[in-house]
C-alpha cells in the first residue's frame, strides 16, 4: 500500500524560513515531487528528486532520504504569496505510466 | 504555447444528472491523467489515459465513472447519476512521454452536486 504523511498546517512570518516534512511508504520509489497549489488554483510544479541529498533552486530546496524514506520543502525568505498547500506526491516503481500518489497537503499561512 | 486546458471550470449538476469534464492536454502531450481532489484533501488518482487506451484505472469508483482519450479531441471524464459525494475538484494532467517526469496540471473543475 502507499502512505504519505505530512503535517496538515504551518505558520509562519514573513521573511522566516519554514521546512515542510514529507514522509512514506510505498511499494518501490521512483522519484518525489513537490507541489504549490493555492486556493481554487491548479497544483504547479516545484521540484522533483530521485537521488539522495539537497536539490536548490532559488527561495525553495528540496531534500530526499530514501532510505528512511523522508523529504523536505524548505521555504525561505517567506513572502506573503508563498501562502498556499504544499503537495508531497510519490511516483511508485511498479505503477504503470507515471501516475502519482499525493499526501494530503501542508497549508502554509504566511503572516506579515 | 497553452497548457493544460479544462472546462468547464465549474458545474453544478443536480443528484441523478450527468457530469462530463472535458481535458484537453499540452501540444504534443499523448499521456492524460485524471485526480480527484475532495474538499480540504489531498489529490487521489484516478485514471492514466493514452490516445484511444485506457491504461490504469486502478483508482476509478467501479460503477458511475468513466474516461475515455480518444484520437481526437479532448479526454473525457463521465459521472453518470451524480451523487452529493461526487462534489470534488478534478484536475487533469499531462505528459508528451514516459521519459518526462514532471506532470503539468490543468485549472480544474470544480463540481458540486446539489
């Protein structure tokens, strides 16, 4: 079966740094993803590892440890617009075509 | 170069109607993937489409639920006899080939059964 946990909400201020944990479960790997969805909005892609260790790009990292089975988001230099859910999605081994299983989404709310 | 285009974006279908949600995926996408995202859950897979094949429907309901891709035009998701349970938003995404990782998503429909 698949499982993938991650906190239901976060807050944070404006500037800080906020770190989104993402852990699973699944019958194989073949690769994490991250994604922003704000409210009433398509999920849009962040970032996609599949190789152990630190992914940079811009404000946003993106970690994966696959033998404990865990990632993480991190935000930093938080703006007001980085209020949103974060999506943690795995791409099982096995699954034919690439379909994704998702956890059930962090809501960050970003305050001044 | 559009992307993932969806519509209607909302409907509202009364219990024992029709729903049917139209996908058109990204220029040169071949590979549609439906979700299914209830209120303030996370996104559940549904169906893995390719021109004119029903790949993986592993995550469909067995009765009600249908998609089909076909050689032209956009992929459709039909919910016969909608229920209140159906209410949900339904994103679709695309992939032009299985080599490609990321999935693009489309706006969504926002369905709600009255």
């Amino acid at each position: 079966g698949q499982n993938i946990d991650q906190p239901t909400e976060m807050t944070a201020t404006e500037g800080a740094i906020v770190q989104i944990n993402c852990t699973y479960q699944t019958s194989g790997f073949n690769g994490l993803f991250w994604y922003q969805q704000h409210a009433g909005e398509a999920p849009t892609f962040l970032s996609y590892n599949v190789l152990d260790g630190l992914e940079e790009k811009g404000r946003f990292s993106s970690f994966l440890s696959r033998s404990k089975g865990y990632s993480y988001l991190l935000l930093k230099e938080l703006q007001m617009k980085d209020s949103a859910s974060y999506l943690c999605a795995v791409r099982p081994i096995k699954a034919a075509g690439n379909k994704l299983t998702f956890g059930g989404g962090t809501r960050v709310l970003v305050k001044p | 170069n559009a992307g993932v285009m969806q519509n209607p974006r909302h409907l509202v279908r009364r219990r024992g109607q029709e729903a049917r949600l139209r996908c058109s995926p990204m220029k040169g996408h071949s590979h549609v993937y439906w979700y299914r995202q209830l209120p303030e859950e996370g996104l559940k897979f549904m169906v893995y489409l390719q021109k004119e094949n029903i790949i993986d429907e592993s995550g469909m309901p067995k009765e009600r639920f249908s998609a089909e891709f076909p050689k032209e035009g956009p992929s459709i998701l039909r919910i016969q006899q909608v229920v209140r349970g159906d209410s949900a938003a339904y994103f679709c995404a695309s992939i032009p080939t299985l080599s490609q990782e990321t999935q693009y998503f489309g706006p969504g429909t926002r369905l709600l059964v009255l």
